[in-house]
C-alpha cells in the first residue's frame, strides 16, 4: 500500500514539475487576448510608407491590426514575417490588417530593397525611437501588438514566438469577437 502512496506522489510531483516548464499548453486552450475591460488604447502616430505617404494608427480603427516592430537584421523578424504574410492574406478581407513598423537605423535605403526582395504584401512604416517610447520603449525586436476594432491593445508579444498558431488564435479570437452594444444579432426573429 505504502508503494501505491508513493507511486501517486510522483506522478502528482511530475505533473506539478512539468507543468511550469516552458511546454506548450494543450490544443483546446483558447487565445489568451486580455479581457476588453482591462485593454488600453494603442498610442495614435504618424509615419511614412515606402511610398512617402503619411500612415495614422487611427486610420485603422475599425479593423484588427498586427502592429509589428522589426528590423532587416533581425532574424526572429525574419522567421515571423512570412506568418504575418499569410495572415494578411487569409484575414485581410475579415477586416484585418498588418502593419509592419521597421526600426531599422539605415532607413528606406535597407528596408525598400528587402520589402521587395521578400514579396511583402502588407504595409510597411519607418519607425524611430518616438514611436518606439510611444509602446513602452520597444527593446527587444520583434515586439508585436494586437489591437482590436476599437484601438486597444489587446495582446503584446515580445521576442519570437514557438510558432504561428499562437498568433492565429488570438487574432481569429479577435474577429470574432462581438464589437457592439448590446445582444448579438443572430438573425432569427
């Protein structure tokens, strides 16, 4: 008997070891976006395009949007940015935009040629330490924000992610959520 004590103390141990490790959680974990009552707006700005136009935040209000700081040089950058290109593809016409804030020191001079290089397919800025203070000082690239149709970050990521499906959760998480007043209209009266 005393074996059988001894062999559900282990087990139990093991769990409670294994379940501080930096393992993934199970599949059926939903996207941990906060709760809208606890997100703060997103800090409007201004910046140019690679075409020289002026680009606001608010112009995006309305819209779920992957705000994402990067650099050319840097290479956790370059392993999510083909995910933030297919989920511009996927999610563009669900009213989901990326944006791409590069924080690169050379410019338009670095940035143009590999936007161009990679096929970039959505919309890239020419940030600067301003914008950068404007997010709590962005330190370490990428660091990513996912606003919600009302402006108000939802989720920030800092460094690289394990992988794309955390991304996809929560910005599906995010379309989907209910964005009125009131009862959600579900078509039968």
């Amino acid at each position: 008997m005393s074996l059988r004590i001894y062999a559900v103390a282990v087990a139990g141990a093991l769990a409670l070891l294994f379940s501080g490790t930096g393992c993934s959680p199970p599949p059926s974990v939903k996207a941990a976006v906060k709760p809208e009552n606890e997100r703060k707006q997103a800090p409007d700005f201004v910046l140019k395009d690679a075409n020289g136009a002026s680009v606001k935040l608010s112009d995006y209000k309305g819209k779920v949007v992957l705000l994402d700081f990067w650099a050319t040089w840097c290479g956790p950058c370059k392993i999510e940015i083909p995910w933030f290109m297919e989920f511009e593809q996927t999610y563009k016409d669900r009213g989901f935009s990326v944006v791409g804030v590069s924080m690169d020191e050379d410019g338009w001079d670095v940035v143009k040629p590999y936007i161009q290089a990679r096929k970039i397919n959505y919309r890239i800025l020419l940030g600067d330490d301003q914008v950068g203070q404007l997010y709590g000082g962005v330190d370490s690239l990428p660091t990513t924000f996912l606003i919600d149709r009302s402006g108000r970050i939802a989720k920030v990521h800092v460094g690289l992610e394990t992988g794309k499906d955390g991304f996809k959760n929560e910005i599906t998480s995010l379309l989907d959520a209910h964005t009125g007043v009131g009862t959600p209209v579900t078509g039968a009266e």
